[in-house]
DNA sequence: ACTAAATCGGACACAGACGTCCAACATAGA
DNA sequence: TCTATGTTGGACGTCTGTGTCCGATTTAGT
C-alpha cells in the first residue's frame, strides 16, 4: 500500500526528517522516469538518472529496484487524475452530463502523462486493472448508476463498460502523442466515442 | 515486403525446392511463437523452440532473427484475419449491418490469435499502424460509406474510428482472455460497444 | 564550523538473451 | 542406395541491463 518505504518523509520517526535535497532528487526523478518513459517505455536506469542529472546509483537510494520506481511513477499520475475527476463531482446530476463532465476533466489532468499509455501497454492485464483501481472506485458508481436510469445501456457488464472506457482513453492519447489528429479536435471526439460506446442515449 | 527469405518456397528458383521436413519445421515454429506469446508476449527463442519440439539453433535456419520471426507471426495473423474479412463483403448492404457482419467475421477469426494482442501492446505505434494496413485496406472504405450515408458520425476524421475500432477490439480480446467476462457474451457486447463508438444510428 | 546525510564516480558480479559455429547424426527424395 | 538438405546438442562470445559496493567529495542543517 505505501509507495515505497522512501517515502519516510511523512513519518519522522524520532530521527531528523529527510534533507531537502534528498527530496529533490526524488522528485526529479520521477519526473524524469516520467519524461523518459514518454519517449520509450523501456528506458535504462541510466537514461532515466542521466536526465535526473544524477548518477545511477542514487537512484537505487531512492527506489530499491526498477519495479519500484515504475510502480511509483505511475502510481502517482494515477492518483492525481483520479483526483482531479473526483472533484469533477461524478455523483452530481444526470450521468452522461456527469460523465462527460469526469471524462474531460480526467483528460486533461491525464495530459500531463503521456507516458502513462506506454508503460502500461507492456503490463500483465490484471497490474493495470490493479493499478486503475483509484480510477474505477468512482467511474463504476457512475456508470452503474446511468445504467439504472437507463442512460446507459445496461445489457452488458459494468466491468465491460469500464474496460472500453479505460481502452478508449488511453487510445485518445495515443493518438494525441503521435499527432495523428488535431490536438483540439480529440477531447469532442473522445466524448463522443466514450459515450456512444456506453450507448448513451442523446439525451 | 517479402516476409523474408526463408519463404523461398514459392521460387524454387533453379534448385531443388525445399524439403518437406522444413517445411513443416517452419510451420511448427510459427505455431509455437503464436502460442508462446500468448501467455507471454516476451518469451525469449529458447522457449519457443521447446514448444516446437526443436532446438533454438533450428530456429535461426528459418529466420534469421528474433525480430523477423515476429514479424512473420504477426503478419500471417493479420493476414489471415483480413481476408476473413474481406470474404464477409464489407462493400455489401447497409454501413452498420456490413460492419457488423465484417466484425464479428473478423472477431472470431481473431479468436485463433489470442497473441496479437500482447504482441501488438509492445509495439511503437507506427509499426503497429503499418502492420494493420490490410486490414484497414478494406475497412476505411466502409467507415467512409457509413459516414457518407449519415450512419455513422461524420464529426471526427475516419482515422479515429479507425483507432478506436482496433482497440475497443483489442480490449474485448483482452478481456476475454483474461476470462473477465462470460464468453459467450462478448461478441454482442462487442458489436454494441463497437457500433456505439462510431455513432451508429439505431438504423 | 561541524557532523551527518547525500551524491558522485566508477568498478564489479551477475543474469538473461541473442546470434554463431560446428561436428555428428537423421532423413527426405531421386 | 546415395547424397544434399536438415536437425541436433552444446559451446561460445557478446551485449545490455540490473543491482551492489565503497571511498572520496559535496552539501544541508544546527
């Protein structure tokens, strides 16, 4: 559950807090993990260092193997869009409007993660709904409840629905990330997609 | 464009055509890489070959290297697919109804390569996109009629139907082997989630 | 200014995988 | 039956990447 016995910041336990520095260089270092992952989701420790401006070895102070640092970079950009689409309040209101208001505002949060498509391309199927779990904790009521009001249509499993969902998200980014449609004309297209895939009545 | 060299079957060019035993070698091979990556879209020739019954060095005989084998795997795949496709007339009848028939055509033809998707998730998205041009030959053409016809929504670039259709396709094969969902109910919840991306009209 | 915490830099061992090679054996096909 | 074509088994070199270690040096914080 805790990210990772390195964040001990939150816990000084008797001893000193953590110097500053120890905690910059763990910042930049997801922040480079996360820029190098962007552009090849197999990036070497010393690449990911080199951008940190580090030294490899510092990064195993930080993180005790590569699975950790991974699991805490994407661990992180999860929570933060999940974050912000729980504050796009996705119990409030009819639940396509509701959907649709989540849906974008998690897109653009997601924005700042390209990398997020491509490291989770290359993970076992059950790790990425493991790490989604965040996301789905609220979609799932949302989406369960436009099926009640038949809003959604309701003659497939909610998980179905869910997976198409996420499926469809991470395709819009990667159609994003390879330029491949205009950059504003996605987030319209991926409602679009998004709702009609749940069979969404027009209203 | 040629798979590679090793298909000099089909050009017994002044020698002596290829002997029945490596052909079937051959043959096993392919089969075995399509297995093996199933469960693991990263097993390494050594595992391959034990599927095979043969021994790695055997492999490099047929293909040169890893990377070839790959490609020829999945380019069979595809290629297969296709014209299973192609067979289901996707020139005939109505948009929705020749993409439906096209689909689940081509879905359970699918079937026989659980691998593609693992396969495909690791791949840059301009290979991905180049390997999977005959199957978009054919299916471009029927968007663009439906979209012509009013069947299906004409707001965003065909290109992006075209995505979303692989990966809501790919996605239901995900989770069908993952076992996620009954079997039997996928090919209709695909048909429903498929033809609700594209904005398919109720007829 | 002093000390403990961090980083540096570079070396090291280790593991997994690829691709090559070769002599011995097996077999298809004429 | 004879021979070219394939296969075997195993060894080998190479490469890439991970994780560890440690002495020397820098830096934060009091």
């Amino acid at each position: 559950m805790t990210p990772t016995d390195t964040t001990r910041n939150s816990a000084p336990r008797g001893a000193r807090p953590r110097r500053a520095d120890a905690e910059r260089s763990q910042a930049r270092i997801l922040e480079a993990a996360l820029d190098a992952l962007a552009s090849d989701p197999d990036v070497n420790m010393a690449e990911i260092a080199r951008r940190a401006g580090l030294v490899r070895a510092t990064i195993y102070v930080h993180f005790p193997t590569r699975e950790s640092l991974m699991e805490a970079v994407t661990e992180r950009a999860i929570a933060e869009v999940a974050q912000a689409m729980a504050a796009a309040e996705p119990e409030r209101g009819d639940p396509a409007e509701a959907l649709q208001r989540v849906l974008t505002t998690g897109w653009r949060e997601l924005g700042r993660f390209h990398a997020l498509v491509g490291i989770n391309a290359r993970q076992p199927q059950a790790e990425l709904r493991r790490r989604h779990r965040p996301v789905f904790a609220f979609l799932q009521p949302l989406i369960e409840r436009g099926q009640h009001t038949g809003a959604f249509r309701s003659d497939v499993p909610v998980a179905w629905h869910m997976a198409m969902l996420l499926a469809i998200v991470h395709t819009a980014s990667g159609e994003l990330h390879a330029n491949r449609v205009p950059t504003d004309a996605i987030e319209p297209a991926l409602v679009a997609t998004v709702l009609g895939a749940l069979g969404a009545r027009p209203e």
